[in-house]
C-alpha cells in the first residue's frame, strides 16, 4: 500500500558517467538550448571542479531536458564542441553548462587553456604510498597553461610544465604516458626500480585519474511532455544569481527555427526607439502586448503557449511603434519626466496594444481618443488598479479600451467607470510607499505646469536631468521630528519635485524660514508664482507660512483633488477637510 507521504516520481534522476557525457556532448546528442548564456569560466573554477572531481567531492546536480521528435526550440552545441549535424539533440541542457563545459573543455583538450596533474604531487615515493586528498598540495598538483600562441607563451609554457606533468585531456591513454615517464625516469636515475614505480602510479591512477573517467555526475531529467511554461519557470528560478533569463529568451530560441529572431527584432526595436532603453522596456512587454492584440490575453501561459511566429511578425512593429508613442504621450501630456515615476509598467501593455488602431483613425479624431487613453491613465494609476493582479487586468482593460478609446462608445475600462471609486481619505493617508500613487501624483504636478522651485522654470526631462530635480520633503523631516509632529514626515502630500541647490536651502529649517531666504532672493510673487504651481496654498494665513504642519496638510489635500478630478473626469469620495 502506498504511504500518503509518497507520490509518482515526476523526474528521472540518474548518475551518468563524466566519459559518457563527454562523448555525447561530442556527438552531438547533449545540447544546449539556444538562449543559454555563453560560456564565462576562469581557468581557476575549472581547476577547483577538476579537484572536486578527482577527490570524489560532490559537484551538483545536472538538469536535463528529454526532446520529443517537434523541434521546440533551437539548440546549439557546448563550447568547444563541435557544431551541431542535421540530427536533433536527444536532450537540452537547462543547468549545468558551465561545468558541462570546463568538462568537456579539460578532457578534450579544447578551449583556451590545457590542464595538467603534476602525478608527483599524489604520490609519497620515499615511503611508497598514494596520498590522502587531504595531503595532496592541490594549488601545484593541478594546473592550466593558455594554449600557445607565440614563441613567448611557448617558452612560458615549457618553463611551466615538466615531465611529471600530465595532460587532463590523454586520460584515456594515462598507462602509456606512465611507460614514457616511467622510462624517463629510468634514464636519469639507473637506480629506479621500473616495476614499483608503475604499480605507485598505477594505484594514484584508480585513486585519482580514474575519476575522470567514471565520476557518476546526478542528472535530473525532465520528461519530454514537461508543459513549456514550467520550463520558463524552473530555468528562471535556477538562473536568479546569474544573468536573468526568462520568457523571452525561451521564445527567442524557440521562434527561430521558425525564421523569427527575437534578437535582431529586440536590437533594430532598440536602436530606432531611444525611449525603449531609457525607460528600461522589458521585451517580454512587448511579447505580452504582442500576445494581447493576438488572443486576447497578457497572462504568461497565453504567451508561452499560444503566441506564435506568424503572430510575432503581424504585430510586432505596431506594438514597438504603440509603445514609443504612449511613452511620448506620457511625456508630453501627463508629465512623465524620468522613467523612475512612470507609476505602473504594466499600463503601458494595453495602451501601447491599442495605439496602432488610433493611429488609422483620421488625425482630428485622434484628438479625443488620446485624451480618453489619457484619462484611462490617471483612473488606473489613482484607483491603485493595477497593484495586484496586473496580468488579468490587462486583458481586462484591453478588452474594453480597443473599442472604447477608439470611439468612445461601449463600456469604459473599470477604473474609468464610476464602479471603481477614488477615495479622499487615500491620498490623506498615503505615503510615499504607496508607489504607484507617488508616482502619478509627481507627474500630476508637473502636467500642472509645477516650476522649478531654482528657476521657475517649466520642468523638463532635461532639467530633471541638469539640475537633479527629484521628490523632497516640503516640511523638512529634521523640522517635524524637533516638533515631535504626531503626523508622519513620508506622506505624499508632504513631496513636491524640487532641485537639489533648493533642497540644500531647505535643509530642516522650518518652511515660514526657509521661504522668507527664498524670496530675499527671488521676490515674492516669483516665489509665490512658483509655490503655488506645486499645489501649495501660499497666503500669510496658510499652513506652510503658519509652519502648521496638519493645516499645510488639509490645504493641499483639497488642491490635489481637484487636480485628480480634473485629470480623471471622476469626483472624489469623501470629504477634504479632515
């Protein structure tokens, strides 16, 4: 009977012979899968996996793929190794190329670097006997030499290496390297006794040579019927310290067999569309936003699964287009001046699937459906819309906005409808961890026309930029702990966008203080022109000029709300004065 604690084995686990990987990653039948990074190892890890190696230490786990006869991927073959032949890879490599390959590498004699075992090193002649690992001296018992490229390296090398050197990579011809050492020996030494020097070397060599040879690596192998999104999700969570991988490496290699290079798409995308880069685009985006226009959906099983080539090259461009044009638009029309404040990531997925169809509308018809792309924005970053549940918001959202921002006839996407509430007491409350409500409200101000509290100036990316304008604290932290405020410092209401110069003046000097220097050097209608544009009531009566630090609080609070409603076209719940 079967115990409640056990299950079906869902892998096969078995230890495979190092000889036996090696010939097969010769022939061919290992593999790698085309979106594995290259291969990085020093000379120096090779070393200590090789020590590892013959001391019967062991080296981790393998994880290994099986393939069906349908090529789902394209596979390319390990470093070193020849190229791939017409027959396809009996199996994928998904970790464990870097050992794989040093491997691989020190025993065929290929890359750029040759490994040695100094035998002397393994072996007690005086007292005849074959030494512990623990004894062994393994910083000059193994070692790598660069493969010779000039008369100096091979002079270096030969200053290097003496006879007692052997070649990693003539393991299997390790006894008639050990005659030609032996008889050298011999002819140096007429007292060395042939026949007990061997049977030493012969015992070093099942100690340690052999190994190389019979080490039983443990491979995991997963069934050829393993669905591809939980490769996507194994080989994700196993390269989280290394480079990042992910779905769309596991679509790049799977597309090309097909004659689709996500690569080549991804680069030319990058190389035409600055803004791409500059706000960090992940090209899984796009896939999600390609995936969105295709079938309807962002979820990542839709696009591991359903997404195909033909669909990667009918809307590919449109959706690279979509999404450089919303990033213009955020810029220009909602005050998106540094990518660190575009407030959700994910918005830009149905927005960006939906501009190629605003795009063929006449150009005086696309006037109202940018403002409804526009107000579809501020609703979604104000109602907290997409702070869970992103992916199935997105299909959501799209399946409503295509028709909706076009025409504006139909159902409006939730947060536009009057279903989904903005709260009053939200914004009273919140603090600056509430990112995607800091987000929007900086970028509020400066669609507000907000100016540089330096200059006043109109704040620009540029400017961002050349006078390190960032969010600040407008009632200075130092100045509310020496209150002993029973409000926090880090709510929202207490950041505006100010420079760096202004923020020095500020320092922790209470605001009636620092506002009084301001205008000896600006003037006070400048500096009340200027306060003000940030949603700040400046008036001798004000909270900011009192140093009231709740009444400053109550004031903006009733000024940012009209800003809220005048972006969404949505009343507020609640009241304002609290």
């Amino acid at each position: 009977m079967t115990s409640a604690y056990e299950s079906d084995p869902i892998f096969d686990t078995v230890p495979r012979q190092l000889s036996n990987l090696v010939t097969r990653i010769q022939a061919g039948e290992i593999a790698l899968p085309d979106f594995q990074r290259d291969f990085v190892w020093d000379a120096s890890k090779t070393e200590e996996l090789i020590r590892s190696i013959i001391s019967k230490f062991p080296v981790g786990t393998l994880l290994f793929w099986k393939q069906g006869s349908e090529e789902l991927f394209a596979s390319r073959s390990f470093t070193g190794a020849p190229e791939l032949g017409a027959q396809k890879p009996a199996e994928l490599v998904l970790d464990g190329q870097q050992r794989l390959t040093a491997l691989f590498q020190a025993l065929m004699g290929t890359g750029d670097e040759r490994f040695y075992l100094k035998v002397d090193e393994f072996v007690d002649i005086i007292n005849y006997c074959v030494l512990d690992f623990h004894e062994v001296k393994f910083e000059r018992a193994i070692i790598s030499v660069p493969v010779k490229s000039g008369m100096a390296q091979e002079k270096k090398n030969a200053e290097t290496l003496r006879s007692s050197h052997f070649p990693v990579d003539q393991v299997n011809v390790f006894d008639d390297w050990l005659d030609d050492y032996v008889e050298n020996l011999r002819s140096d030494d007429e007292g060395v006794n042939p026949k007990h020097l061997k049977s030493l070397y012969r015992r070093m060599r099942d100690k340690y040579i052999v190994p190389l040879r019979s080490y039983g690596l443990p491979v995991l192998t997963l069934p050829e019927t393993t669905p591809i999104e939980a490769v996507c999700t194994i080989f994700e969570t196993l390269n989280r310290t290394g480079k990042q991988l992910g779905p769309f490496e596991l679509l790049t290699a799977r597309y090309y067999p097909q004659g689709v290079n996500l690569r080549d798409y991804w680069v030319e995308a990058l190389e035409n569309y600055r803004a791409l880069a500059d706000f960090k685009i992940d090209p899984y985006s796009v896939l999600q936003a390609v995936c969105l226009r295709a079938h309807n959906s962002a979820q990542r099983s839709d696009v591991l699964k359903n997404l195909t080539a033909n669909d990667i090259r009918e809307h590919w461009n449109p959706v690279i287009k979509g999404i450089a044009g919303v990033v213009d638009m955020l810029q220009s029309d909602c005050g998106l001046i540094a990518p660190k404040w575009l407030p959700y990531g994910m918005l830009l997925i149905p927005m960006a699937a939906t501009w190629p169809e605003i795009q063929e509308l006449e150009p005086i018809k696309r006037i109202s459906a940018y403002e409804r792309l526009q107000q579809f924005f501020w609703c979604s970053v104000f109602t907290t819309n997409y702070d869970q549940g992103a992916n199935s918001q997105v299909g959501a959202d799209y399946s409503l906005l295509k028709s909706w921002a076009i025409t504006g006839e139909g159902k409006e996407p939730e947060a536009v409808s009057e279903d989904m509430p903005i709260d009053v007491a939200t914004f009273r409350a919140a603090s600056v961890r509430r990112k995607a409500l800091y987000a929007g409200l900086m970028c509020l101000l400066v669609k507000s026309r907000a100016e540089d509290f330096h200059t006043g100036q109109a704040m620009t990316p540029y400017r961002v930029k050349e006078v390190q304008i960032d969010s600040h604290h407008i009632f200075p932290k130092g100045y509310l702990k020496k209150q002993n405020s029973s409000e926090s410092s880090e709510l929202l209401l207490n950041r505006t966008l100010i420079d760096a110069d202004t923020n020095r003046i500020i320092k922790d000097k209470a605001p009636s203080v620092y506002l009084k220097d301001m205008a000896e050097a600006y003037g006070d209608e400048k500096l009340s022109s200027v306060i003000s544009s940030h949603a700040i009531k400046v008036d001798s009566e004000s909270g900011i000029m009192r140093d009231d630090y709740k009444s400053f609080l109550d004031e903006r609070l009733e000024i940012i709300v009209q800003f809220v409603e005048r972006a969404t076209g949505r009343k507020l719940v609640g009241e304002t004065s609290i």
